[in-house]
C-alpha cells in the first residue's frame, strides 16, 4: 500500500549496549511527499534490506564503517524502488532503483558512486521479485562472494565452515561455497529447522545448531583434515572452536559480529590464536564497501547462478515499514532465516511473476 | 674448552604447564665420542642457539611444528660447529657447519635439506663471530626478515610496533623495519635498561616498558595515525592493545608466544577483534622453516647489511654446554637482551678477529 505522505523512521534514542533494537528507539512520523529539484528524482520505497551494520549507526561514538546518524535524522537504510518523478534527463519515471533510500516511503535522490552505502543503481533489466536486488543481487550476495573468493581465496576441494550459516550473508555464502566446488560446507546456526533448511534447501552438506550441540566437539568430528575457511560473522567462542581446528594455511574471513553485541569494546575471548602460527593461519577483516568498484564482477556470476538455479534468493520478508525496528531487531536475536527484508509496498505488476 | 668425551643433555622429563626449564628437566651424560660412518661427518659443536620453539619439542602432544622429544633422548637444537673428521667427500675436516647439533659436544653428521630445524648448511665464508650463523644469519636474522618483509609485507613509511623487542627475533626486526625504512619503530620491552639498549644500540624510535608503563596508553599515543604492522612474540594482553590502535590495512604478524606460556590451550583474551574488520586488517601467523628454500635471499640482504654497519649482530652469550638448560629457560622469563648464543667450545683461531 502506497501512503499519500511520506511515514518515516526517525531516530530518538540510542540503544544501551545489551538492549534489542525494538520501536522505542525511533519516532514514527510523516510528513509531505517531497518534490525534486532540477537533477533530482523521487522514488517511491518498495522494499528495504535491514544489516546488522545499521545498528552501528546508532551508537554514540562507534568504531564503524560510517558516521552515525543523529537523534531526529530519518534512519538510514538501503533499499530498491521505483521513480514515481523526475527532473533527471537518464533516470525516467518507472525505472527501478537502488540506493539509500532511508526509512521511509519517498525520498529524494540523485545518482551517486561512492561508497556501496550511499551508492545508486538504476536497474536495468529488473528480475522478480525486486527484492532480490537487496538479497543475492545487493549487499549479502556481495559480502558473501568477495569475502569467500577474494578475501578468503576459497579454492574447490577445500573444507568450508560458516557460522551464522543461516543469516543473510552465510546463506549466500554457504550456496556459493557449494557452487564453486568446495569438499564440505558446514553451517552453524542455533535452530534445527534452520538446520534443517539449509541442508534441504540451500546444499550445506551437515549443519551444527550451537544452542543444542557442543560445537567444539561437532567441528572437530566434522573437520578431521581441518577448516580450510572459516567464514565468520559472529566471532567469540565460535572462532575460538574453529581457530582449534584449522588446517594449514587456513583462512579466516571476519565479515561481522551478528550474533554478538555489535557495539565496540571487548567481546568475549580467549581465543586459540597460537594455532594461527601453528596452522600458518590467517584471519582478515573486510567490508565490502571497499568492493563496491568491482560489484558488476560479482553481479554477473550471482546472476548466472540464480538464473540457472544453483543459487536461490534466500529472504525472509516482513510485511509493512511499521515492522522496520523489529526486522532489524531480529537480526541480533537469530530471527530470520535468510536475507531480512521488509515490504514497503508491492512489486509493481509488471515485476511479479504470474 | 673441548671434551675427550661427548657430554650430552637427554630429556628427563616434560615440563608442567607453568614451570620454567631448569637442569631439573635433563639428565646431564657423556658417552664415548661416535665415529662418522661412510657419507657422515662428525661435527664439534661450538656454539648452540636455544629458541623458545624447542620448549614445545618437551610437551606430550603439542601442537607445534615438529614431533616432540622422547624421554632419554638428546636435546634437540641447532647450533655451528666444526667438522673434526669426515668420510663424506664434500665435507673436509675444518669445515664449518651449521645443522641440527643436539645439545652435545660432538654429533655425526650428513647432508640434509628438509625444513629448517633439520637442514644442514656448510657455511662457505665463515665470518667472525661463528655464533652470527645462528643470530642475525640465522633462525633469528631469517624469522625477523620473512616475517616483517614477505609475511607483513612492510612498506617505506608505514609504522611498526614489535612486541618481545629485545628478543632474538625482534631486536633483528626491529633493526630491519630501520633500514628498510620504516616510519616509526616501536619497541615493547620489559626494563629500562633493554629500553636504552633498543634505542641507543639498535635505532627503534621509542619504546614502551611494560612493566611499568600502560601499553594501550602509550600505544595510542605514539601512534595517532595507528599501527601499520605489528610484529608480535608475544600474543595476549599486548595484542589486544595493539588491535585497538590498528591503521587501515593494518598487518599482524604473529611468530611466537614467547613471553606467555608456551603449550597449547587457551591464552588470555578477550582480543579486541571486532576492529580487524573496521580496520580490514590481517593476522597472520607463520614458521620460518616454510622459507628454507628462500633463505639465500634473506642471507644475502641480511650479510649485506652486516657488513655496512647497518645490521648489529645482538647476541646474549652463555658459557659452557652445562648451562643449555637455563639459556632455555631465560628466553621464557625475559633473561635475553638479543639472541640468545650457549657458547660450547672457542671459536677456531682462525676465526677469532684480532
């Protein structure tokens, strides 16, 4: 449903350290639909993609990627919609469009590069749903394949774990490691129906759900020549399991901390890092902004695979921007399975398959 | 001095966890002098060269680079000697030769490439002292040189921060960050005087005493624009420090743990680790042997500098094979300024500068 104003997500507070991100965090207003100015356009939101990064965003003095957003700012966020006006010559009412949409169910935006937060795309050939663009097409697919091939040079017959296995990223990741010919992908996930799902739907070869499992002992029996990659976004005990089986010249690809309080200061250790000189290991961090130069790479190989259905679009979607708190909430509490993503209005008809 | 017998220090028992090497670990032997059979040489050992690895060599099931040591057995260990009778056609009595001696006065010998701790090397120009082919020419000399240069992958300009400073390796990395041009060289040692040392003897820009000093503080402040490389002996509370202070693209080069205990199982953490991906930085642990087949090539930039004045040859000599067991030990309590040499027999007159 399209609003005739503009509903918005504002922020009023910022979240104490332990707390879920829930509704209490911002202000629910709206205000009059905004017109462009010469070399603007308006897009209307359809959907929009919550990442355990924009919790970052909401912390005083963070240590993140980008700077936070101030108390009254509309939150930001990225998202795919469509131009409903324009004062653009190359960006015509219709086009699809991906960018920094904010929460909220119009904004005003102009092309832009930079980095892949803020970026802009006009989609060209739309495939449906157009959520897709926020799922294996955006910023999961991306983190997932640059940090599997590039930061971790995953090379087939290796031994691939994943922690958050089921998330938005490790289920792109799990699915690509599986397509590129890895010997094994093990997930880590903390539910047996996602266990579950990701071997039936998705291709892991054997699941370990940590809430139920001893993870240390399950890696291990799992592992017995070694994790050659360890793709992890959730660091803490995991990472120490994981570092206590490695086989040489692993690799460690930090992407996140998902499951841990997102906030900068000390997480919980210790960590087995003298295996790190044993197994002539490697751990390295990335954020895939600092790919954004090369994502069309990255778009044609997840492209081909999800047209030749070795990779599925894997979304759990909520229904309304009213849910947007809780969807971001739900990532910190192992809520969703697959890509977040919430539905702001529908796909337009000629978008969705009959 | 040399002996008419072949006095030897065989493994007695395996160290507890916490316990410092001592006599008390070695049964102190002699036996008859062996006699080289055809395609062997017997070797005089002159000098012998404790690293910490070699404490792992006395736990039951490590996990360290090479099998461990068998109750009864001759010390493992590396050293320089001087061949003293020969049926092997290469090996000319006189020679001077590097290999894995034992911590004895006499071994037989033969050829061997293989990895590092095992390889032989017939040292074609000796120079004076012999205990160089141990220090800067050797394991120390090459560790510091692969791991600053190829593991870390230095640049002209960045700033370096070297835990366990005054140690064999780092008092080598430390000198070789200088000359390949380092912006900053920082050092983290334990007195005063190991301070003056590295700054007086061996150019680090500033130290850091961390006994008496707060190393996050100190960190912070010699480094506002961050780390660009941390060479790291020592892990623990000094990496966790250093994790916080990391530049863009930091390095963490991770080739020991000499200063904490030794065996395996869990360090103490917790390691600031979320800002390896803030900062996309790399942790990277790695053994010297790996780069045996390379050694000429840190040999001869190593020899170079030598020679010009620009590398010093730090050395801590010991006298006398009976005190093998405590030069072990001292590397483990802070007891070394440099490398640490155990001086079994004089260098041959020819040898010995004026």
């Amino acid at each position: 449903m399209t609003a005739d104003v503009n509903r918005q997500w504002r922020v009023a507070r910022y979240p104490k350290k332990e707390e879920v991100i829930s509704p209490d965090h911002f202000d629910w207003t709206s205000e009059a639909i905004p017109e462009p100015e010469d070399g603007q356009f308006l897009v209307r939101t359809i959907c929009l993609a919550p990442v355990p990064a924009q919790r970052g965003y909401l912390e005083k003095s963070h240590n993140s990627f980008l700077d936070n957003i101030d108390i009254g700012d509309v939150m930001r966020g990225r998202g795919v919609g469509q131009i409903v006006s324009s004062r653009h010559p190359d960006y015509a009412v219709g086009d699809i469009f991906v960018g920094s949409l904010g929460w909220q169910d119009y904004s005003i935006q102009h092309p832009r590069g930079a980095e892949f937060v803020f970026s802009t795309k006009k989609v060209k050939n739309p495939i449906s749903p157009l959520s897709t663009e926020l799922s294996i097409l955006g910023q999961a697919g991306a983190t997932a394949y640059f940090g599997l091939l590039e930061v971790g040079q995953m090379k087939a017959g290796e031994n691939v774990l994943l922690s958050a296995a089921a998330g938005g990223v490790g289920s792109a990741a799990g699915q690509i490691a599986r397509i590129k010919g890895a010997g094994k992908v093990v997930g880590i996930t903390g539910s047996d129906k996602k266990c579950k799902w990701l071997v039936d739907e998705l291709g892991y070869d054997e699941v370990i759900n940590y809430k139920t499992e001893n993870v240390g002992e399950r890696i291990a029996e799992l592992f017995p020549d070694g994790i050659d990659i360890f793709f992890d976004n959730v660091g803490g005990d995991i990472l120490n399991e994981a570092l206590a089986n490695l086989a040489m010249h692993a690799r460690i690809v930090i992407c996140g901390f998902i499951a841990t309080d997102y906030s900068p200061g000390p997480h919980s250790g210790p960590i087995n890092y003298q295996f790190i000189v044993y197994k002539r290991a490697r751990i390295e961090g990335f954020v895939v902004f600092d790919y954004w130069d090369r994502y069309e790479e990255a778009e044609q190989d997840l492209l081909g695979w999800y047209r030749e259905g070795l990779l599925k679009n894997a979304e759990d979607e909520d229904d309304g921007l009213e849910r947007m708190p809780e969807s971001l909430g739900s990532l910190f509490t192992g809520g969703n399975t697959g890509v977040k993503i919430c539905r702001v209005s529908p796909d337009p008809e000629i978008f969705i398959d009959d």
